[in-house]
C-alpha cells in the first residue's frame, strides 16, 4: 500500500514512523513534511489545504490512502476532495469536522447526543460581552472563566483565568478581530485525551494520554499547541476509556450519523474527569499533537491497516488493537519565544536519533537542520513505566543544541509520583 500523509508536524513524523512498521506498507509520501519527515518518506511541496493540489498529487503518485494530519484541511474539505477522486481517505468530510471548526457546533450535537460537557455561551456582540461574563466565572467557590475562540485557532485561542479583567481582555480582542467568543464553566478534573478511529457508528479507542498545555513548569503561562504528552494513563479508573466510549464517543458518533455527516477518521476526546465523571472539554476531528507521538509509540497492530480500514468501512473487521506494554512520554523541545513569535534559523544538533520527532525544522543552503517554527522537536522516551520513559526522554533532549531553546522538565512526572486523583 502507497500512503500519503499530509502536514508538517511531529505528529506527522510519528504516523510515517508507526507506518513504517507494518508490513502493508510499501511507499510513503508526505507533504509538505519537515527535514526529519524528508529522511523516511518522499516529500512533496503541495499546499496541504487545496482539495485540488492534494488529490492531483494523491492520484500523480497512486496513493491507495491519504492521511490527513492537521485539522485545517480537514475543515476545508480537503478529505471530500480526495474522496472524490476516488481515492481512500483517513479524515472527516468538511461537515463532519466541524466538530472541531465551530464549537458551537459541537455544543449543538453534544447537547442532541445527551453528552456532558461544561455549561455554555457564545458570545458575538462585544455589547453583550459584559453581562456574559458576569453569568460564568463560578467554580466551586473559585472564579475561573474559560474563553474560547469559537473557531480552529491552533490551541491558542483558549485562556482559563481567575481574573475576569483578563477573561475580558481576551474575549474583547477576539470579538475585536471578527471572531465569535465561546464562554465555558470550568471543569475541575485532570484532564484525558482519548483518541478513537471512528468510521461511521464504529468507534475504536486507542490508549488514553494527557497533554501539558501550558507553557512552563506546573501548568504556568500562557497555553501553547502543546509542551508534551504520555500514555497511558496509571490513574485512569479502571473501565473508564470503555465508559467515554459508551456515554461520550459513540453518541456523538451515531448523532453525527443521524445528521447525514458521519465522522470517518480519528475523533479526539478532550475531557476532564470531573467528580460527577467525565465530560468534554472539546472534540477535535484529528489526532493530537503531542499525544500522538507517545500513543503510537505503543502501538504493536499495523497502523496502515487500521487507518486504511478505517477509510473505506471496514473498521469493524479489523481485530483487537494491541499495544506494548510499558509506557511512552512526549517532550517538546521549543523554540526561544514560543508561543509568542519564535525565532527561527537556528542550527540544531543532536536531532538525529531515533526517537527525535521534527516538526518546526527545514534544511538550509548548506544541509544544515535549522529551527523553522515554535514547536521545534517532539523527543519520545519509552519504558517499563513512566519514570523510565521519562528518563529515555529526557536524557536524549539534554543531548539536544538548540540556542535560546526551552521545554518543560515535569512532562509525566504527577503521573509518575502517583499524584494525581480522580
Ligand atoms: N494536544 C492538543 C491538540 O492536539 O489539540
């Protein structure tokens, strides 16, 4: 089988590499890809988000399946493109990955499907902006409001705040700019990403992981796309994956169906594990980044099988997923700035091993892998058990030069020491 995978990510790096692992599997592509996705697939420079481009490159190289990895293409219809060039495609249709493009939308089906997910509001009259926030802002006694960017803004458009003067501010300068302003109640709980490969009512989860948002050390800063990952999950109730699949994933799933816009792809549940239980945070219709990196990590059943079933209706035939055992930590090495602007044409060295996944990299004029964006480098550490994941990780990013670069150093570690509850 010929894949092509579209992106330019870490995560990207990770699918060609779990590809690269089934025997299927017989030609990669990608595009446009990154200097580490160059050295195992064959890249080309095609604008992931033109439906044209992509389906006219899919059929130039005989791709018998595309993999779409970011969610920009998905919303914009790039997988109906392709589908309709007559070639399979892991990735939601335009109107299914509106679950991730319009959180209003997805309010909408999670309200239609009975599933629980946080108290809400758009808002998108900067007039009505003030009485809004006086209606949230109440968590257990705490102030916390939650403002959401109503449409895809790359995990930045989020701030979770106890100070309504900031809540403000934000929610003002995105009515500003033209964007509608979603106000959450805040959800107390440690925080799930469960992803599962959906193809119509067929739902498969694959390991439970978090992600660390936030900036620095202790979930301190500004919210980022992401500083880091592990999976699975050691103080995830037993039973509880298969209980989000039961009252979360698949009725949003049959909802969709029932809509006329069935999700085929991969459905990524963010939730937090609440007292009363889990509810959503958000739904986004791709795999996540970093998770991704860590959960495929572990992944032992050929991945283009599952994706390539997936695409074409096949899903509930393929057999039990298996997994390694152990565990698997993402650490992401960014650049100086990021999240603001991050500087960029750095020389880096030590990216080179096995488990240094590029994203934010490119080759200049003399061959050399320089830093081309904010999320630099995702580095994989795999082990027994989470400290010793943690502990391969780490030791390859402080083998890693990057000037001016940063990372968190706690990636794991709650999970780790056992201090995290339900
Ligand atoms: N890990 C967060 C995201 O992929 O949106």
């Amino acid at each position: 089988m010929r894949v092509l995978v579209l992106g330019s990510g870490a995560r990207e790096h990770a699918l060609l590499l779990a590809l690269r692992r089934d025997p299927h599997i017989d030609a990669l592509a990608i595009a446009p890809g990154n200097a580490g996705t160059a050295a195992i697939a064959e890249t080309y420079d095609v604008d992931p988000g033109s439906g044209q481009a992509v389906a006219d490159l899919a059929r130039r190289i005989g791709a018998d399946l595309v993999v779409i990895g970011p969610e920009v293409p998905l919303v914009l219809g790039v997988a109906d493109a392709v589908r309709a060039a007559g070639i399979a495609c892991f990735g939601p249709s335009a109107a299914a990955a509106r679950i991730e493009g319009s959180k209003a939308f997805a309010k909408e089906v999670m309200t239609a499907a009975g599933v629980p997910t946080a108290a809400s509001e758009t808002v998108d009259n900067p007039a009505h902006l003030d009485a809004a926030l006086d209606r949230f802002g109440r968590s257990a006694g705490q102030p916390a409001w939650v403002v959401k960017d109503d449409g895809l803004a790359a995990g930045k458009g989020v701030v979770v705040t106890a100070e309504r003067a900031a809540a403000r501010a934000h929610a003002a300068g995105l009515l500003d700019d033209g964007h509608p302003v979603l106000l959450e109640s805040f959800l107390d709980g440690p925080e799930v990403s469960l992803f599962c490969v959906v193809d119509g009512e067929t739902v498969v989860p694959l390991l439970p992981a978090q992600d660390f948002k936030r900036v620095g050390n202790g979930d301190v800063g500004p919210n980022t796309g992401g500083m880091g990952a592990y999976a699975p999950l050691p103080w995830l109730p037993a039973g509880m994956v298969d209980r989000i699949v039961a009252e979360i994933v698949q009725p949003v799933a049959t909802e969709l169906v029932a809509r006329g816009c069935p999700f085929s792809g991969l459905l990524y549940a963010g939730l937090a594990i609440t007292p009363q239980g889990p509810s959503v945070v958000e739904f986004n219709c791709r795999f996540g980044d970093p998770e991704t990196q860590a959960v495929l990590a572990l992944l032992d059943s050929p991945l283009g099988e599952l994706l390539h079933a997936a695409a074409t209706g096949g899903l509930a035939q393929v057999p039990p997923l298996r997994w390694r055992d152990g565990a698997a930590v993402t650490v992401v090495v960014a650049a100086e700035n990021y999240p603001g602007r991050p500087r960029v044409g750095d020389v880096i060295t030590g990216a080179d091993a096995d488990n240094v996944l590029h994203a934010g990299t490119a080759r200049d004029a003399d061959g050399a892998v320089v830093s081309a964006g904010g999320r630099v480098l995702s580095v994989v550490g795999t082990g027994e058990d989470l400290i010793a994941a943690r502990a391969r990780a780490y030791a390859t990013v402080d083998s890693i030069r990057l000037p001016g670069s940063h990372f968190r150093t706690d990636i794991g570690l709650a999970a780790a020491e056992g201090k995290i509850r339900v």
